[in-house]
C-alpha cells in the first residue's frame, strides 16, 4: 500500500493503528457475517488443511470470538475456581498477551463460560479507544483499550431486573455514535442506551414483560431490532421509543423448546431475518415505511439455525438448521420468496455458523469442528475442509476474517491461520 492509501486507511486510536477493515464488533459490520474489505484469499486450501501460524492457549472457557483493531486482538474467556470470574484478554498479532482483565462474574449454571464478544469503540484521541462487554450474570463494563483499566460498569440485570433464561446475558454490545445499546429484559426496561465515555444513561425503553433470549440486536434503519424469549421489537436508537411488538412466538406457532432464540438479524435494507432454532422456523419481516409496524413477508418453518446465524449473498440466505442438538442440514433460501433452494445433509457432520468473505463461505460445524470452503450457489458444494483439532469442548463459537488472517478459537485456545492467496 503506497503512503497516500495508508494515510487514508488508517486512523490512530487506542494506543493502535485502527485500518477500515478491521473486526470490532461480533460477527463484523451489523453482526452480519460479511468481510466484504477482505480480498485476495486462497480459493482452496491444501488437502492436509491449514497449519496455523500460531495457537494460543490459556484463555479460559467461553465461546466467544476475537475482534481485531490495529495490531491487537482482544477476547473473552473465563477463570478456573469458584466464583467464577470472566476476563477481557488482550493479544497482539503474534498470540501473545499483553494484558488481562478481570471483569464480573460468570454464568454458574448451565454451560458456564465467557459468552460475549467485546466492542471496540475509537476514542477521538491516542489513547481513548474503548472496549464495552456484557457478563454472562447480567454486567456491562467499559475498559480502557490500551491497557485494559475498567473506566466504569453498571450491573445491568441488578438495576432493570433482567428475568434471565437457561443460559444468561449472551449478546454482544451495539454501539452507535457513542451509545452503547444494552438489552434489560427486565421489568424496569427492556432495552438500556448509555454514554460510552462515563455510563451515564441516555434512555431506556419501556418493559415488554418477557425474558431476556440470546440474541445480539441489529441495526434496521434507525431502529434496534431486539429479540426477547418471545417477542421482536423495533427501538428507536434516538430515544428509546418502543415503535412496535411482534409476538414471535405466535408468528412462528413455537413449540418444543420455544423462546431459545439466539441469532442475530440478517438485515437488508428495511428487511430482516430472525429465527429461533429448535425446529421452530424463521420469519423474513419489512419494516413499515413510518417505521411504526412490521409485517410478514415470509415464514420458512426448516431454516432455523441453532446460535449459528445466516448470510445473505446475491439474494440467497444461507446458514444451518436445527435437527436436534447434534444435527442439522445446510440450507439456501431465496430471500424474496422464503423458498427452500437446498436442504442438504453435509456428510456424517451436522450444523454450525456460516461467515463469508471474498466469494466463499467459511462454514465451521459443531460436532467434530470440521472448517471447510463452500461455493454459493443452487447446490451445496465444499471446495476443501479440515478439522480443528486443537482447544476443547465446543466447537461455537463464530470464525472471525481479518487482514488476510482467519482467526478460529476452540474452548481455551485461539488460532491464527494465513489464508492470503500465495
């Protein structure tokens, strides 16, 4: 990159050299899956898969992804010993740490580890760059970037009364223009904004009187779209006004294991996706043109992926569904019509997430972590796959491209695989 492209990619923030592609948020701009910046990859990978560069272990259980900005990395992962305790972790581009901090406390219950990915918000200044990150028991703590030093925290679920499900606080924090979006789902309020720079509150958003899900809310417009154990909602990002309720769960008929929703919206435009794994199904909703209603445009009752969400490519909707919790088939929907194109079976293997970038879509499945290329398209076609064979427990959590670099953590360890076409 000549220097006149540098100056123009590169902004100084948080004791880093923050670039336009970098990752500092879950699953990227708007939680969508994309990494549109990344080009120039490899096309297939070797047929003994990928070595990483490096592996770093030690970071605790947790399932959460890494976010990259300038030449650090940072993560969450959660303490041996009771009480449990998570921690933000920051590393450079090389897997070394460099700083650790000890947040709040972690979920003790079912499937205790670190659920949310960090947000990097840029300070105006070297050295005002921020992180914001949830708890599993409800917390939301601010912290210096550069050295990892809590600026302040609230105990979100304490305050607004958060009726939790099986699985605690799981989201990862929105921010917009210096606003961090928090959902309560408690009886005081069910969604909280306040300022990043001292936590004070900006507003709050009536109760919808449901449980919190799982679910990391999206943009549409100028509204946040929240997902509770039953309900959607549409916020407006400017004061908090609840704009309108669906009853998700009678739109989609819930059964068996309803309300477990935990995946983030798949958004075009005035259009979203949201779904509820559990053979539940998914709803293609259209905001109104005052933005005060949604209405159906399509219900697909077999794409319902897990936690893995989708990806919408070329007027296709890809991701996984929900068999049971060991299995799934790979799906493509048209986005305009709901209709199924594919529902296929990917071997002996089973459902997971589903990211994209430069033509193809990195597919990670949860049973064995097999990692593979897929080709959009009218078929479900691999290119090449291997399997992770390194961390423990579960293989949830989302695989993270940056600069070239495809970044996979399993359990308590993080990798860093070349994936720059030679």
């Amino acid at each position: 990159m000549n220097k006149t492209l540098l100056a123009a990619a590169l902004v100084v923030v948080g004791g880093a050299s923050l670039f336009a592609g970098d990752i500092i948020r879950f699953r990227g701009e708007n939680s969508q899956g994309m990494y549109m910046e990344e080009k120039g990859l490899m096309k297939s990978w070797p047929q003994e898969g990928l070595t990483p560069k490096w592996t770093c272990t030690g970071l605790g259980e947790g399932w959460s992804s890494p976010i990259k900005v300038g030449n650090r990395l940072y993560i969450t992962g959660t303490g041996a010993g009771r009480p449990r305790k998570e921690s933000v972790i920051c590393l450079d581009l090389n897997g070394k740490e460099i700083w650790r901090t000890v947040t709040g406390s972690a979920w003790e219950r079912s499937y205790p580890g670190a659920r949310s990915t960090p947000t990097y918000v840029p300070g105006e200044k070297e050295g005002e760059g921020r992180l914001v990150v949830t708890t599993g028991s409800g917390e939301l703590f601010c912290l210096n970037a550069a050295d990892g030093k809590i600026l302040w925290q609230k105990n979100i679920a304490n305050e607004y009364g958060s009726k939790f499900g099986m699985w605690a606080m799981t989201e990862c924090p929105v921010v917009k223009d210096g606003v961090v979006f928090v959902t309560a789902g408690g009886s005081k309020a069910l969604v909280v904004a306040l300022k990043v720079t001292d936590g004070s509150v900006v507003w709050t958003a009536k109760s919808n009187n449901d449980t919190l899900a799982y679910v990391t809310p999206a943009i549409v417009k100028d509204q946040l779209v929240v997902m509770t154990g039953s309900k959607v909602n549409g916020i407006n990002l400017k004061d908090g006004t609840v704009m309108w309720e669906d009853n998700y769960a009678q739109t989609v008929e819930l059964r068996g294991m309803g309300g477990v929703n935990c995946n983030a919206p798949t958004v075009k435009d005035n259009r979203f996706f949201v779904s509820a794994g559990y053979d539940q199904g998914g709803v293609l909703y259209e905001l109104n043109e005052d933005g005060k209603g949604v209405k159906v445009v399509w219900k697909n009752k077999a794409l319902d992926p897990h936690h893995d969400c989708t990806v919408l490519i070329d007027g296709k909707l890809y991701g996984s569904n929900w068999t049971s919790n060991n299995s799934g088939n790979w799906m493509c929907v048209d986005w305009e019509t709901g209709k199924t194109i594919y529902e296929t079976p990917w071997e002996r293997l089973g459902k997971g997430c589903v990211i994209y970038a430069d033509g193809l879509m990195y597919i990670y499945e949860e049973k064995r972590g097999t990692l593979a290329l897929l080709k959009p398209g009218d078929k479900f076609e691999t290119v090449s796959s291997f399997q992770i064979k390194f961390g423990n427990k579960e293989h949830w959590a989302h695989p993270v491209i940056c600069d070239g670099i495809l970044y996979v953590r399993h359990g308590d360890a993080l990798a860093a695989f070349d994936i720059k076409a030679k």
